[in-house]
C-alpha cells in the first residue's frame, strides 16, 4: 500500500510540474525545432538540447517505475496521462527521413500543412506512401531540406507578422 | 523571439473559423460550419433521418441524396424513401451526374414496371451508366479527361416493408437491429462490397480475366484493380470499361498499357432485397471514408447513444476524432487544415441515418413527407 502511494505522488508531482511548467516549456520545443537557432546560435542552442537532454532522461526515470509496474498502478488512472508525453495543442507529429534511412519523429505546427511549400513536401508524401498510409505522416526528404522549408515558412510568417497584426490565416496562400 | 512569429497566424484561424458561421443555410437545406455540411434532422415516408457530409478533397468528390415520397412518376405509383450515396474519385463530375440523373432513371423503370424491385434498381443503375458514358463520348475532343472520372454507387429503397440495398463500389449500408439477448443493437452490414482487399473481388476478377496476371496489383500495401483502382464496380471510369476511351488524347497516366477487350470494371450492381423486420431500427449510409475510422458495431453504438437530432454529424466527429488520433494530433486542430490537404488525414465522408419507424412504414401512403435534399447542398464549394 505505502508503495502505491509513492508512485502516485511521484505520478502527480509530475503532473503538477507538467500543468505549471507546460507554457515554460512550450518555447523550448519550438526553438529545439527551429533551424534558424540552431545554425545561427550554436552555443545557445547546445545548452538548449543538453536541457531537453537533461528533461528527457529526468522523465524517463520518472516514468521507469510506473511502467515497470504497470499492472496495478494504471488502474484507475486517467488513460490521457498514461501517454508520457502527450501532443502540445496547435501541433502534430510527422515522421521525416529517406527510404533507406531512419526516420526522425518531428512536432511541427499544424498550421505549416495549409502552406504551399509544405504542401509540395505532402505531394512527395502522397507519391510514395498514397494518402491512406497507417500512423503519422511520412515525408520523404532529408532531414536538412524539411528544416530549410520549416525556416522558410517561419521567415514568411515572421514578414507578415511586421506588416500586420491581425492578419487572418488566409494569406499564407497570398503570401 | 520565436513566440511572436508563429502566434498570430493560429489566431488568426481562429477568427477566421468563428467567421464561417456567416455562412450557414436555412436548416430547409441543411447547415455548413466550414467543411462540414448536415441537415441535422428530417422526416421522410418511413420516419426520421439525418444527414452529414464532410469534405477533404479541393472539390467536394461525394455526392449524397434522400429523396421520400413517390418513387414513380404515377401518382398511383409505388411510395416510399430513396437513399442514395456517391463516392467519386478522379473528379466530381460522375458523382455529381449520378446524383443528378440516377433517381429520374429509377423513376422512369418503376412506372414502366408499376413497382419497385431489385430488376428496376439495377436498370436504373446500368442506364445511368450508359448515359454518362455517352456523355463522355460527346465530350471526348474538348474533355477527353472526363474518361479518368468515376463513382461508387450506394443505394437504399424502403418501399412496402421492403429495403433494397444496390451497390457499385466500397460504400456500406450497416442496419441496426435490437437484440433482446444482448439488450443493445446489433450491427448487420447489407451492403456486398467491391474492393480489391477483399479476397473474393480478387478472385472475382481473377475469374473473369484468366488471361491477365497484372488484373489485381499490391501497391502502397493496398490491393488495386490493374494497380490503379481500389473498387471493381464503379459507374463511369470510361476508360477501364471501354478500349476506345483507354487511347489519346486521355493523358497516358489514365490509361492502361495494354489494350483490352472485356471491361475491366462493371457498373452492375449487387441487390440484396431485405424484409423489414420489427427490431429494425435503422440504417447508417455511408461512403468508405467513415468506414475507414469507425466499425460497423461503434457506429451502430453511437446512433444507438445518442439522440436522433444530429446523429449523422456526431458520426463525422467521431470518424475524425479517429483520424486525428491516427496522424498523431488534436481533433480541434485537425478543423485547422483546409480542404484539398485534408485529404492526408481522412477522406470525403458523407453519412445517412435513416431511422425505420413500424408504425409510419405500416401508412405508407402519407404524402406528407415529400422530401428531396441533397448532401452538401449549402456547401459554397460544392458545385
């Protein structure tokens, strides 16, 4: 019994931290994400990823117990918890890399899938594995080229953001 | 730094979202809230039903109709509830002839024959198909492209205590049926299905054409007629059915290397004739978009669940919910991405809830519920 209530208060401590860091947090993945950081500030960026580093393995710890004693501690739990490392809100998952190679997992912001330059690489990714492909979308390029359109998206969304404030989503078409 | 750049955009789609609500019908046709068209509840012949349609592709490729009152041009004619479901693809121009022509042809064949039966249904259905394959002829100088174009073809009849259910492609019609045993409702699917990943199209088509090895093809891990269709019956696709349209000017990535002499794909249905049985509660119509995201028994649970007004939209929502889980995001992100790329997360869907009420079937004759409504017909994209 005292041991189940260890890994509860462990479970929500995590929880905690998760709920009051989460917009702290936020900020980081997309500079993790971001290619223009990574190349032009490279020291800045190394302490970047050693954090996220540091982040990870602290949850994995976290988390080694709970899953290693998965029979009784998930019963019941919220199933939304279970998942350690849920998608941020306005983001998704795609899966970047080449036939042959690995294939790197990468959360982008769901509002880069109406940009025509993303939509080139989704037609790279209709040609190859069709629309009706299982699980996240695949797009096959290198790694590098998915970070040069990401960069020049964001530099686009950036240029509109100068010129105007409140500008509605349809002009990235316009751009 | 980094906030500020791609903030205003998410807000901005969220203006934008709040704004589409301007462009919502009277409920007489339904309502849109962006890419999402229904017409929540209605009244045909045999009872209720509902509708939902949401779109993927650029232009809206399904194609969806309920027609209720007489299925005849007599007024002495047979009566009752048409349901008909018109999954496109290569365009919209087949389903939307379907959609246009398809219902006149049944009418025309039951005053002839003074009824509604499985003969008149597939008559209608082969004359559809005569009729835009002549369309396509006439157009071939100007619009060879319209040869690439094709639909599935769903269609329900209630008529007389009788349910006739015709198909031509991957649609399916799931009956929903109490059960005492399990004190819930039981799935039945009505429809025959034609899509190469079943084992038996295969052999069907392997059947009928001994001779070619390539008739059924793996590609993308999906099972392909001639590795280019997934469905064996379809009306149009002029130039799988007739070696004179499988030729330029049709673009060569329409067309089939070899020439052939019997048709590859049918337009003839399979009818199956159902006796309406008192635990019959209702039928879910749907095109292979939804049926993708939801069994036959988790949508036979949802209409079950939940109050008839909106049925056929909470399906949607539901099949999304799915799809979004799938491609790894949140579902009220998924509503962020505009038609056309929509079609990497989920298909043109259209649903058609028809509820079976005994006591209205009994009084056929009512011609109070003379309905005729047509899927995304509010949408602004739709034609």
């Amino acid at each position: 019994m005292g041991r189940r209530r260890g890994f509860l208060l462990k479970h929500r401590i995590s929880t905690l931290f998760r709920r009051v860091f989460w917009r702290r947090f936020l900020p980081t993945v997309h500079r993790r994400l971001d290619p223009t950081q990574s190349t032009g500030v490279k020291p800045f960026s190394g302490l970047i990823s050693w954090t996220n580093r540091l982040r990870t393995k602290a949850k994995a710890i976290l988390y080694k117990n709970i899953e290693s004693g998965r029979g009784y501690i998930r019963v019941g739990q919220d199933p939304l918890l279970e998942k350690p490392e849920p998608i941020p809100k306005g983001q998704m998952a795609v899966y970047v890399g080449q036939k042959d190679g690995d294939f790197q997992r990468i959360l982008v912001p769901v509002v880069y899938f109406n940009h025509p330059l993303f939509g080139d690489l989704l037609k790279e990714s209709e040609k190859e594995y069709g629309f009706n492909h299982p699980g996240g979308i695949t797009i096959p390029c290198r790694i590098s080229e998915f970070e040069r359109v990401q960069t020049r998206i964001q530099a686009v969304q950036c240029t509109r953001k100068l010129l105007s404030w409140k500008r509605t989503s349809r002009s990235p078409m316009m751009y | 730094m980094v906030k500020p750049c791609w903030r205003p955009s998410v807000e901005g789609d969220g203006t934008r979202r709040g704004g589409s609500g301007n462009h919502r019908g009277g409920d007489q046709n339904g309502r849109v809230d962006g890419l999402l068209w229904s017409k929540d509840l209605g009244h045909h012949v045999n009872g209720d039903f509902s509708m939902a349609v949401i779109q993927a592709n650029s232009l809206l490729e399904d194609q969806s109709q309920l027609e209720s009152g007489p299925l005849s041009s007599l007024d002495s004619g047979p009566c009752g509830t048409f349901v008909g479901v018109y999954d496109g693809h290569g365009g919209p121009e087949t389903s939307r002839f379907v959609n246009e022509n398809l219902f006149a042809n049944l009418k025309k064949f039951a005053s002839e024959n003074q009824e509604i039966s499985a003969n008149v249904i597939k008559k209608a259905f082969l004359a559809t198909e005569e009729e835009f394959l002549s369309l396509v002829r006439q157009q071939w100088s100007i619009m060879p492209q319209l040869a690439s174009v094709g639909t599935c073809c769903l269609v329900g009849v209630i008529c007389n205590g009788l349910l006739y259910v015709a198909n031509a492609g991957d649609s399916r019609v799931v009956l929903g049926r109490a059960d005492k045993v399990v004190r819930g409702v039981t799935a039945i699917q009505l429809s025959t299905e034609h899509n190469a990943n079943n084992e038996s199209v295969r052999n069907e088509l392997r059947s009928l054409h001994p001779d070619d090895s390539q008739i059924v093809v793996l590609k993308h891990k999906v099972w392909r007629v001639k590795g280019i269709i997934q469905v064996s019956r379809s009306i149009g696709d002029a130039y799988l059915k007739r070696s004179e349209f499988n030729r330029e000017p049709l673009l060569a990535k329409f067309r089939v290397s070899k020439p052939f002499s019997k048709p590859i794909l049918s337009a003839e249905p399979s009818v199956l004739v159902h006796k309406i049985n008192p635990n019959d509660q209702f039928l879910i119509f749907a095109s292979d978009g939804l049926w993708e995201h939801l069994s036959n028994q988790e949508a036979v649970d949802i209409v079950n669940s939940y109050p008839r007004n909106g049925i056929a939209r909470r399906l949607v929502k539901a099949a999304l919910r799915v799809a979004a889980k799938k491609r790894e995001m949140r579902y009220s992100d998924l509503k962020k991405i505009e038609r056309g790329v929509r079609r990497h997360f989920h298909d043109d869907i259209t649903v058609v809830v028809v509820f079976i009420d005994q006591s209205s079937t009994k009084r056929a004759s009512s011609r109070a519920s003379n309905v005729s409504i047509r899927g995304g017909g509010g949408f602004p994209y739709s034609s």
